[in-house]
C-alpha cells in the first residue's frame, strides 16, 4: 500500500514513518518544516516539503501518487498559542484538513487515520476517561480537532470516507532513530532533561497541592511506538471499521512527582525543581481508558512503565544532544 504521511518530520509523524517503512509500506511524507525537521524523516521514504492549506501543491502531490490510505497528523498543537492565537489553529486543523480531504476526493482515496487528541474532552467529568466521555475543550486546539472528527463524519455520510481517529494522551519517548526535538520544548520530560543537562537553571513544578497521592497532577503517558503501532493497526482495520475513535493512553497515571523521579534515576543527575502555582486549566487527573482500542484492534502497549518509556527517550538524546541541528 501507498501511504501518504502529513507532519512526516514531527515526533509522533517521524516515527510513525519509520515503523511503516519497517513494515514494509511505500511511504510519501508531507511537512512544511515550521516545528519538523526533514533529519526526522526515514530516508527510505519520499518526502514532499509543502503546507497541507496550500491546495494547489496538496492536490497535485495526491494526484501524483495516488496514495491508498492518508495519516494525517499535521497540526498545530501548542496549547497555550491555541488559547493566544486561535485563528491559526483552525485555519491549520480545519481549513488545512479540509484541503486534504478535497484532494484525497480527487485523487480516489477513501482511508484516513486521523491524529487526534484527548484536550477534545476538556475537564474530566470522570476518569479514567472513555471515548463516549462529553466533549468539552478548553482551548482552541482541542476545539480545532474534535471539528475536524465532525467534518470526517459528514464526508462518510456523503462521499463514504472511512476514517479512523486516535486520541492521543501524553505522547513520550523515543525510537532508536527518532526522538522530540523542538525549538520551544513544553512537554515534561523533554524539559526534565534540559534542567538535568544545566540548560535550565531549574523545573516549575505547577501545582503541588491537588487531590493526587502526592499533591501533583497525574497523567497518563504513552510510549510513541505504541502510537505508532496503533496507527498500523487502524491502517490495516479502516475498511472494516467504517469510522471509529480511540483513546491511545496506557491507562496508567504518574504523578509529576513520579515523573520527576525516575528522570532522575535514568540519568545519574540531581534535577533542581521549584514549586510554583497552579496553571489555569490543569485538572488533577487524566488518565484514559484503553479498552475499546485492546478489544477491537489487539492493541497492547510494549512500554508499561514510565521508566522505560524515559530510557528510551534518554538514549536518544544521547545520541542526539542538539537534537536534529
């Protein structure tokens, strides 16, 4: 099969390319290089670089390669630029997503795997959180992809698009090949990393006083080759399926307290951290319910625990200690 990847050269779309390659599908990845980086692309696949808003080029590329399924995850994804400049996100997420799904039209592809996220629920009414939980964002991003499972919905219902949407929770980790690599980091480990390294004087802890066993936020992380693999499953089911979505999320929680500590245990180093005030919007917990995705595509997470999903992201950052400069 002929898989065109969007956001091929981010670090969900890097790996998720790599583990394609390696099973044996012909690969076209498309990025516009604002937050990738053309380094993160397996070489043995195609790569195209071009904004998914740019319909001329998008339906040309499609035209060209007349790919058999679509994996779209580009995006944008910052939340906090999401709650400044929302107008980006949905000219991005929405508009963006609708020039590819136009383009797919024209070229005769009717498969998507859709990267989505688990800000569409906003503030857990219960945890652990499953796919039928009210949808509720609280920032543009959120709004922004659950529009976009909408808008899939009705191309179904008029032109028979089967399509398939994973929630991701906390993405984390790395390939032997691929890791995070980003010019302004905001995810924890990542920054847990630069303070260990000096780059940082110290960690802000946001928020040390919530419902939590040990005061701190609990959520849920997952390794991102289990995203990956995830995505070949929802590759191989699609037609079968018709349209679907899934939570992709160990269904365990860790503290960032816990978080803190084995980062500390994997590298060696004595990471200073600050206490600091709650941000607006954080809830205590967000954990996911993996049950539909297990029961109905056989998925297992291979890393269950947030140490070895920390190892594998240390290595990486070894090997790679200015990321992709």
């Amino acid at each position: 099969m002929k898989i065109f990847v969007t956001g091929a050269a981010g670090f969900i779309g890097s790996v998720v390319t790599q583990r394609l390659i390696e099973e044996g599908y012909d690969v076209l990845g498309f990025d516009n290089l604002s937050k990738g980086h053309t380094q993160a692309v397996d070489p043995k696949a195609r790569f195209v670089e071009g904004d998914i808003r740019d319909a001329g080029l998008v339906n040309k590329t499609l035209a060209d390669y007349r790919p058999d399924a679509v994996l779209h995850l580009a995006a944008e994804a910052l939340i906090d630029e999401s709650i400044k400049n929302p107008g980006i996100f949905f000219e991005t997420n929405n508009h963006g997503g609708v020039v590819l799904l136009e383009a797919m039209r024209a070229a005769g592809c009717n498969r998507m795997i859709f990267s989505s996220t688990a800000a569409i629920y906003g503030e857990p009414k219960y945890v652990p959180i499953d796919e039928d939980h009210p949808k509720e964002p609280v920032n543009a991003y959120g709004e922004s992809k659950i529009q976009f499972e909408r808008v899939m919905y009705w191309y179904r219902r008029s032109f028979g698009l089967n399509h398939v949407s994973f929630r991701y929770f906390n993405a984390c980790g790395a390939s032997d090949k691929y890791g995070e690599a980003r010019s302004k980091e905001t995810h924890i480990i990542p920054l847990l990393f630069e303070t260990a390294l000096g780059h940082r004087k110290q960690f802000h802890l946001f928020g040390t006083d919530y419902d939590t066993p040990d005061g701190t936020c609990v959520r849920d992380y997952v390794h991102v080759i289990d995203i990956a693999n995830a995505h070949i499953l929802g590759l191989r089911k699609v037609d079968e399926i018709g349209e679907r979505a899934y939570n992709i999320g160990s269904g365990n929680g860790n503290t960032n307290l816990e978080v803190i500590q084995a980062v500390r245990e994997v590298t060696g180093m004595e990471i200073p951290t600050v206490d600091d005030a709650r941000r607006p919007g954080d809830p205590a917990r967000l954990v996911a319910s993996n049950d539909r995705i297990k029961a109905e595509l056989g998925w297992e997470p291979q890393f269950a625990d947030i140490k070895s999903m920390v190892e594998s992201a240390w290595a990486w950052r070894q090997r790679h200690p200015n990321g992709y400069r």
